[in-house]
C-alpha cells in the first residue's frame, strides 16, 4: 500500500529539497508515493546474493578466508624442578634475578642471601 509523502518545508535538508517541498505544498508538484513494503520485500531479496544461495557461496567464503601459508602448532615443553636443598642453589637464583632491570630490587648480595635463609629456617 502506497504512502503519501508530505514535506514540510522548514524540515527540508537542502535548497532542492526546500523548493521541492515549497512545489508540493503549492500544488505545482506531485508528491512522490512510497510503497513501504514493497521496498522492503525487495530489500530482503537483494540482501543475499545469488551465489550465497548455492553451495558454491560457502566454498568461495572458505577459499577467501583460508590461510595463504602453514601455521605449525606450537610444541608444549614441560619444565620440571627438582627440590635439592642446597642453599648455594638459591644463591645463584638470587645473583640472577639481581641482574634483572625489570624487578624491583635493586641489589642482592652474599650477606642478604644468607639473613634470608637464616630466616627461612625452622627453629627447634
């Protein structure tokens, strides 16, 4: 079913706009019909294109988004620790992250290491 346009002329965007308005309301134009649905139905129709309708869209689809090279998976290393108790294992760990930049303390020495493992240990 047909809409009837009815312009307003203080609501026109543009110059053409305005006159085309100031033309209907005078009687000197037709005002243009929309058919809403009919506009609609076609709408739907263009929105999937003919080869979306076959199988063929799907492949085309997969072939444009395939990757262009080999992607290798990445191989899962397991990094086990052995307990050894020996404090001069702790001691190079500390010299290490003592070089570090990115942590927040500055300095380890032979000193702090040594009050660390003094408290570290269990008192009888």
């Amino acid at each position: 079913m047909p809409d009837e346009i009815k312009p307003n002329v203080s609501e026109a965007p543009t110059h053409d706009a305005q006159l085309a308005a100031e033309n209907i309301a005078a009687g000197e134009e037709k005002a243009p019909q929309v058919d809403f649905e009919a506009d609609y139905a076609a709408a739907q129709k263009l929105s999937v294109s003919e080869i979306d309708r076959t199988g063929e869209g799907a492949k085309a689809a997969e072939a444009a988004t395939a990757p262009k090279y080999e992607v290798s998976k990445p191989e899962e290393t397991r990094l086990e620790t052995q307990a050894t108790g020996n404090p001069d294992d702790f001691a190079d760990m500390a010299k290490d992250v003592a070089g570090s930049r990115n942590e927040g303390v500055a300095s380890i020495d032979d000193d702090l290491v040594k009050k660390a493992l003094e408290k570290g240990e269990a008192k009888s």
